[in-house]
C-alpha cells in the first residue's frame, strides 16, 4: 500500500521534496478518496429511500384495510 510520511499538509507541495511520481500518486489517492465518497454517500441514500418507500407502502396497505373493514366492501 502507499505510505504517506508528511509532517504537514505543505511538505506536500514543497518544491524540495516534490517529483513528479509523489504529486501523481496524490493526486490518485484524492481522485479516488472523492470516487469513494461519492459511492458511498449514493449508497447510502438510495438505503434510506428504499426504506421510507417501504415504510410508506405498509402505512398505504395498513390504510387501505382499515377502509375496507371500514365500509364492508370485499374486492375479490
């Protein structure tokens, strides 16, 4: 795995230490930090509204029993 050993965010970019191969590799590790990110946060909404649409398809079904026990109306 890479191994990143900065005593600061501006060892980074200094221009004593900096070669092509080190910003290269930084710059992939953020891109892919932010691809990460960016799955992660769709995942884990695409979870939540699955879940509210589910809770919302049983109060409709619950909702929809108690109106037909209601009104005495059998659909068969």
């Amino acid at each position: 795995m890479f191994k990143f050993s900065y005593n600061s965010l501006g060892d980074i970019f200094s221009t004593s230490q900096a070669n092509e191969f080190k910003l290269a590799k930084i710059g992939i590790g953020f891109i892919f930090l932010g691809i990460v990110l960016y799955l992660l946060k769709e995942l884990l909404i695409g979870f939540v509204s699955f879940i509210l649409f589910i809770i919302g398809a049983g109060f409709l079904i619950k909702a929809f029993k108690v109106w037909r026990s209601n009104n005495q109306i059998h659909i068969k």
